[in-house]
C-alpha cells in the first residue's frame, strides 16, 4: 500500500513540476511572439509540449571524463 501511495506522489510531483515549468514559458510566448511575429498566443499544454520537445531536440549528450 506505501509503494502504490508514493507513486502517487511521485505522479503528482511531476504534474506539478511540468505545470510551473510552463508557466514561465506560457507567459514569455504570449506577452512577446504575438506581438513580435504576429502569430496566435498558446495554451498551458501547448506550453508544457513546447518545453518537452525542446527537452528532447536541445539536450545535451556530452560526457566530459576527467582522469
């Protein structure tokens, strides 16, 4: 029962997480691109995607060994 009720918080950390990572990005989108580009503001989940795909496009592979 302790195993299933950490998961659950484990889930509910990593919702949490992924919503105030967002929001940020959410806010910075709509105050400038509109305005900039003249292109349509987004959502908190197009923001949550955004900040998923440039996870996945711009993290870095580098492993620095020092002897």
């Amino acid at each position: 029962m302790k195993a299933l009720e950490a998961l659950f918080i484990v889930i509910g950390l990593l919702i949490l997480s992924a919503i105030l990572l967002a929001i940020p990005t959410m806010l910075l989108w709509n105050w400038l691109l509109p305005h900039i580009f003249n292109i349509p503001g987004i959502t908190l989940y197009e923001a949550i995607g955004i900040n998923i795909l440039s996870g996945i496009l711009f993290k870095s592979n580098v492993n620095i060994k020092k002897d």
